[in-house]
C-alpha cells in the first residue's frame, strides 16, 4: 500500500497514513453524532504508528469521551486517538475516493435513523473490539 494523504477542508492540517485500515465501521454512538452534527460518521481505523500529522497542528476537544482532532482554522474534525489503546481512527469523508471500505456498524442500539444495506449492524461493539456478537435488524 502507498501512503495516503488525508487533509482538512482548508488544506492547512494534513496527515499521512501509511498502513492499511484495521477496519472500517460507521458509528452510530451518541458522542459521535453530537461531536458531528451527523446520524452517524463513517471512520477507518488505522495503528496509531501509521498515522502522522506532517503539515499543521491539531486542536482537540473532548465532547463525551473521545478526544477529536480538528484543524484550528477551518475546523475540519480529522482524526480520533483511542485512549488506552494504539489505534486512531480517521473521519472516512477525509480519506480520498475509494479509500473507506466499511465492514460494519456499531453502536446501532444508539442509532437515531435506521441504516439499510448489506452489512452486520452491531448493538455495541463486535467481538473483534471487545463486544458481542448482537446485531439490530431494521
């Protein structure tokens, strides 16, 4: 895999990723659609390793639990480094065309609309992250 670049809407903050996503999910939890302004956000989850700011500073805030980082001048959020863990996952809008793959949704007991398509919907988490294997069937 080539490294990508992913950068904020005023091009200012600007990350380059150079692995492969562990996952990609959408996340249906109330701490990202309050943090958002969405019903849901679509994030790929990298090892923070591979995940390095090389243009700008980030800003963070913490609205519930997750520490966000935003770009200071347009106030892009980009990137979200998991507490107590090694993984930092990145808004998928950011990644280039084509770049997000989602493998699944979590969190959907907290979804304010329905999602229809073909993938797993988990209440929580999955197993993989520690959760069980409970799906909601819209």
């Amino acid at each position: 895999m080539s490294d990508l670049t992913v950068a904020c809407l005023c091009g200012s903050l600007q990350l380059r990723v150079s692995a492969a996503p562990l996952a990609g999910f959408y996340c249906h939890c109330a701490d990202c659609g309050a943090a958002h302004g969405a019903a849901y956000v679509g994030v790929a989850l990298y090892p923070s390793a591979a995940v390095e700011v090389v243009a700008g500073k980030a800003a963070t805030f913490t609205l519930r639990s997750l520490p966000r980082a935003f770009c200071p001048n347009c106030g892009t959020r980009l990137f979200a480094r998991v507490p107590d863990s090694d993984l930092t996952g990145i808004v998928a809008e950011r990644l280039p065309a084509g770049a997000f793959r989602p493998d699944f949704h979590i969190h959907c007991r907290e979804a304010i609309a329905p999602v229809r398509d073909a993938l797993p919907h988990y209440e929580a988490l999955p197993p993989a992250f520690g959760g069980e294997d409970r799906t909601v069937d819209w």
